[in-house]
C-alpha cells in the first residue's frame, strides 16, 4: 500500500499551517516530530479526509482519496487529538455507535467491541460513564475506538498523551504489533515514544518537512556535532545563549554536565557523544524536546 | 502492417468496460480482503435502522407528549378556532426534533465521526428520515382527531397542520445553518410563539387564515414544501468539518 502526500498546503487566511509537503508513506510506524504548533494535527486532519486542502491532493496506491470517498475512510482508523466530547456515553455504547458509523454489523459490533476493550485493559469499566474515565483511560478507548473497524491505515494524533509510564509501554508494544501491513502515522513531540518502533521519522517545522528518514539516517546528521562538556555553573547561561543546549547532569569533575548540539567543537576539551534522536529535535529545534514521564 | 492487422483483428471483439460504481466496489472488495474485519453492504435503509438508537430519548418523549397534548386539547376547547390549533401545534414538532438532528455537529465529533464510513452528512439525512417520519405520523394522527371531533374538512385541517410544520420547519433550519442549535432553538421558539398568539389575539389573522381557499393553501404549502427541501438538502451537504470550526469556534491546537 502506499499513501501518496503531493504538495500538501494549508492556509488560513494569511498563515501557512502546512506549507507544501510532499511524502510517501508505505507499510510500517511513521512518525511525524513537531514541536507545537509547527501543523502536524493539520496535516493529520487532511490525511484523515476531514480537513480540505488549500493546494495539492492525497492518493492511496493511486487514487485520490475524493475519488475513493467511502471506500478510504473504511480502510481509515483515526485518534484524533482531543478526544473530550462524549462525555456522556458508556464506555460500551460509544463503541458501540463508533461501530454502527463504521458500518458494522450488531452481532458482530458486539464482539468487536469487546476484544477491543479487552486489548486497551478497559474491559473493568465498560458500563462506566466516558466522562468518568481518567485521562489516561479515555485516550486508550480513544485508541479503541480508531481499531474497531481493523484500519489499514491509522492515524494516531499525540496518542500516548497523558498516559502512564506503563501504559506507555504497553501501547508501544500494541502499535509495534499493530505495524505489520498498515500504514500508522503517529504525531507526537515526545521523542522516546517513537525511538524504538518508528520505521520512518518525519521532522515538522513551521509546516516543512525539514527532516525524513530512518531512526539510523536521522542519527548520522547529528554524527560529530554532539559534545558533552563539564563547565561550571555560573558558564551554564552563555553557553545556552552560544549554543543549543541539551540534557544537563551531574559532573564528577566541575559543576555540571552539558550535552551540546553544534557544527563546531564548543571547547578544547568537549567529548563527542554518540548521538540520540533528542539530539536531532534540537539540533532542528534549537530546543529540548520534552521528555514525560522519565521513570 | 503487422499491428494494424491485430489491432483490426481485435477491434472485432467488444471489450465492455464496467462502469465507475463497479470499479470503485472492486476496489473496495480488495481493500477489505486483505482486513480481518469486514464492512457489511450499507444500504441507506440499514444507516436509518442503526441510528434509531441514537435518537435522542428526549425526541421520543416530546413527541408523545405532544399527541397527549393534542388529545387532550380536542376534547376540551370547543370554539370555532379549534382548526387552527393544528396549525400552531405541529411547529412545536420542530423545536423538539432539532437538537437530535444537529446533536452529531460539533467541532470534536466531526473531527472524528468525519473519518468513519458513514459520514455526519449521511447521518443527517437518515435523522431527518426518522424525526420527519415520526412527525408525519404524529400529525396524521392530530389531522384524524381534528376529523373526529370537529366538522372542518379533513383536507383543510390537514393543509394547515402541514403549512404551520413546514413552515417552521424551513425557519428552524435556516436559522441552523448559522447559529448553534440551541440558538436555532431558541429564536425558532420565539418566532413560533409570536405567530400563535397574533393567530389567538388578532381575529383578523385568524380570520385570513381560516378563510383561506384549497388553492391559496396548497400553494403556499407546496411552497415552503419545496423551500423546506432545499435547505434539508443543502444542509446535508454543507456540514463539512470546516462549517462546523466556523459555527463552533476556532479555537484549535
Ligand atoms: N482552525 C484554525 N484557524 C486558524 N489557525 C489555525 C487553525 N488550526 C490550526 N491553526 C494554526 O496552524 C498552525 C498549526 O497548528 P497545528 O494544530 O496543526 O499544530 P500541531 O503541530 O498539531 O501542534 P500541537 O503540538 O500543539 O498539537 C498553528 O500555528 C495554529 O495556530
Ligand atoms: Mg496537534
């Protein structure tokens, strides 16, 4: 399968959203890194059919996804980002009207419903109230919900916001099995959820794409120009006023500890390091990507 | 030569090619083949019967309560005006119907509902199948009461049980088309309010209305009739997501 992105562009009004992307998407976990704002959710609503586009057109293996209509958007899943409305439905009636709006049968809806609960560990509370439901809980039957009719192509959009870190790893694995022969998009700006399962990274800035390859092709950008140095603690603000500043740490010779991102050597006795995806978010970014939930 | 000569050679067989809804189910075919779960044929009819249970409850107990009201409003006013209850009643229909009708759009539902396979647009119509079915059945009903204990023509009270539903009708989604459902609400329930008691105050306007012949009657009927199908229809095309942001606020991110 291949799902065809030509010369994307969004407008509203004056402001560029998504300015004039263009990608191909095949089979496995794409990941789309922004920071916010920088037009992922926009270009996630026009791949999921629900936004138009001010210039350019979406294909699947070919066709415009207009032209397909129906026949895309049974093959579509989607999370969307907010996921609050509802508030008022059981848990086991919203799936229920999902799956009647997907075009499921009610016999087989009913059993649907039940193994996709069973798989986001929401089958304790099926009869609560949604708007009872923890943060966390409500994205997973959000996730639930966007499984129900076996989407070949998912769009998932900050799906692991608010989740624990447990819950984390769970739905990491639940998308790495997922990834065998569907298309996942996953936009996000956490960059350990993607570090491991994502096929493909895609970096967003300011409705670009600036940035697209693997994990490894994104790594060998940033290769040679990641330092770790010790400095005292009164060097810390002009070193972040020179340079893009990364994690900072305990040092065992001076003060601190701090990890550099930089085409030149910041000091004589800077070490390279090996570099990690955080460091390509800020070496595009020129800041640190946030990090939830470190336990 | 030589391709020509095939080329002759095969223009000797029709090649029918299939038409564009064949093609397009082929591909549909396909595309499910490769999935676990399969989408079921949807006719419009299977769309109505599944929503019936998304109906909201307050639309089924409204309406009942209506058909009470308008038993019980027969069999206790006993005046020459008594016709014209009909044609102030049923736009009360409307009043109930419009938050079922309008409830799926909101921004963050038609984000979402907007991907699935039977779009907020096909909801829509099939609500509206359902709420004007029951409303049709429910003034049926008050036009054969009105017959039973009344001596005005049938067809006269009938006209104008459905004048005063389509015309209100038309009114209540228009005013959706701009503002949200409860101010669609509200505004038709004023207007309503204001055409029953100039209809109850002013003898005049009851007079005309009362007077009028068949002709001027259908007429103006068949006239919001269409008016009233038009909005229907183009209210099902227009709710797309991007109507919705404009309705409902921008606010986003
Ligand atoms: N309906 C709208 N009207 C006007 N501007 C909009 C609208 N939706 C988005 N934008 C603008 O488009 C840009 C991209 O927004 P978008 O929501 O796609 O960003 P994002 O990458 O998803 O951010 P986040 O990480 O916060 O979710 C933002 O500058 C936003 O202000
Ligand atoms: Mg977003």
């Amino acid at each position: 399968m291949e799902l065809k992105i030509s010369n994307i562009t969004k407008k509203y009004g004056d402001k560029i959203a998504v300015d004039n992307v263009n990608v191909t998407l095949e089979n496995g976990v794409c990941a789309l890194l922004g920071a916010n704002g920088s037009g992922k959710t926009t270009l996630m609503r026009m791949i999921a059919g629900v936004l138009g586009n001010t210039k350019g057109s979406i294909s699947l293996d070919g066709r415009n996804i207009e032209i397909l209509d129906s026949a895309y958007r049974n093959v579509l899943g989607y999370l969307p980002q907010n996921f609050g409305c509802y508030k008022d439905f059981k848990v086991k009636d919203f799936l229920l009207y999902m799956c009647a709006l997907k075009g499921l049968d009610g016999k087989f809806a009913k059993k649907r419903c039940e193994e996709m609960l069973l798989k986001v560990g929401l089958e304790n509370v099926s009869n609560k109230k949604i708007g009872a439901l923890s943060g966390g809980m409500k994205q997973r039957l959000g996730i639930a919900q966007a499984l129900l009719n076996d989407p070949t192509i998912l769009i998932l959009d900050e799906p692991t916001a608010g989740l624990d870190p447990k819950e984390r790893i769970r739905f990491r694995n639940l998308i790495c099995e997922l990834s065998k022969d569907r298309i996942i998009i996953y936009a996000t700006h956490i960059v350990s959820d993607i570090s491991y399962i994502a096929d493909r990274v895609l970096l967003m800035k300011a409705g670009r794409i600036v940035a697209d390859g693997s994990t490894e092709e994104l790594l060998n950008i940033v290769k040679g120009k990641v330092w770790s140095v010790d400095i005292m603690r009164n060097e810390l603000e002009s070193y972040q006023n020179k340079y893009s500043v990364g994690a900072i740490s305990d040092s065992k010779i001076k003060d601190v500890n701090v990890r550099i991102v930089s085409d030149v050597k910041p000091d004589e006795k800077a070490i390279e390091a090996l570099p990690d995806l955080d460091d390509v978010y800020l070496y595009y970014f020129g800041e640190v990507a946030e990090v939830e939930n470190s336990n | 030569m030589k391709n020509k000569e095939i080329k002759s050679a095969l223009d000797y067989y029709d090649v029918k090619l299939p038409d564009e809804d064949k093609i397009e189910s082929t591909v549909l075919n396909v595309i499910n083949s490769q999935r676990t779960v399969k989408t079921p044929e949807l006719s419009f009819k299977r769309i109505i019967i599944s929503q019936i249970s998304s109906v909201k409850n307050s639309f089924w107990f409204f309406s009942f309560l209506f058909l009470i009201v308008i038993v019980f409003m027969y069999l206790k006013i006993d005046s020459e005006y008594t016709t014209l209850f009909l044609f102030s009643t049923t736009p009360f229909l409307n009043i109930i119907a419009l938050p079922t009708l309008f409830f799926t759009f909101n921004r963050e539902r038609m984000e979402l509902e907007g991907t699935c396979l039977i779009k907020p647009a096909t909801v829509f119509s099939a609500k509206s199948v359902i709420c004007g079915a029951l409303d049709l059945i429910l003034i049926l009903f008050a036009v054969l009461i009105s017959a039973i204990v009344t001596d005005v023509p049938v067809l006269q009270s009938a006209f104008l049980g459905f004048l005063g539903y389509t015309s209100s009708a038309f009114i209540a989604m228009c005013f959706s088309l701009f503002f949200k459902t409860q101010v669609a609400m509200a505004v038709t329930s004023a207007i309503y309010a204001v055409a029953v008691s100039s209809v109850f105050v002013f003898e005049d306007v009851a007079n005309f209305i009362l007077n009028m012949n068949f002709a001027t009657l259908s007429i103006i009927f068949l006239l919001f009739f269409l008016l009233l199908s038009g909005v229907v229809y183009y209210t099902k095309n227009n709710y797309k997501y991007e109507r919705v942001v404009f309705l409902y606020g921008t606010e986003n991110i």
